[in-house]
C-alpha cells in the first residue's frame, strides 16, 4: 500500500492564528514548522497541531488544502472542531482570571 498525504490545521501560540498545508510526511512537516524552517510560518512559533487528515492521493490533500482555505472549508472545520474551540475559550477565560 502506498502512503498516505495529509491536510493539516496548525494553531499558532503565538498570536492565535491557523495554518493549513499539506504534506507527504506529517511528523516532519511539522517539526520542520516548531523549528521555523518554513518561511510563511517562522515568525509564529511555537504551533499546535489540532487538525488532520489523511488522503489517499497527493491531488487530493492539495485539494482539501484549498478547500480548508476558503469561507465553506473554514466554516467546515469550525463546525468539525467546535468542542475544541468552545474548551479552548472556556480554558482561556479560567487562565486569565
């Protein structure tokens, strides 16, 4: 069998905001964002990784990458991610009480 592509959702510690790419290898792809070895996200370390999935073709993964960028992606992913986002506002609030 060959291997898998994965769409990914980083979340920036640094200022709150999303990250979605694609990639072959997931484990490297995302110590190579941690150790800020690529470009469009180095200035917003550290990340967490809330988000992937696994898709059977590279066409594929680019394609759900794109979707996940637009209005109805990003509305899909809130929606398939809103119990994380509603603990994440609720752990928030109780941290900066």
């Amino acid at each position: 069998m060959k291997g898998f592509y994965y769409t990914y959702l980083l979340k920036s510690e640094k200022d709150g905001n999303y990250y979605v790419g694609y990639t072959k290898n997931l484990n490297v792809r995302f110590e190579q964002h941690q150790k800020g070895q690529v470009t469009s996200t180095k200035h917003r370390l550290p990340f967490k990784l809330i988000y992937y999935e696994a898709c059977l073709s590279q066409k594929d993964a680019l394609k759900r990458e794109k979707y996940l960028k637009t209005y109805y992606g990003k509305m899909h992913i809130a929606k398939r991610l809103k119990s994380y986002f509603t603990s994440q506002v609720t752990k928030e609030h109780i941290e900066d009480e």
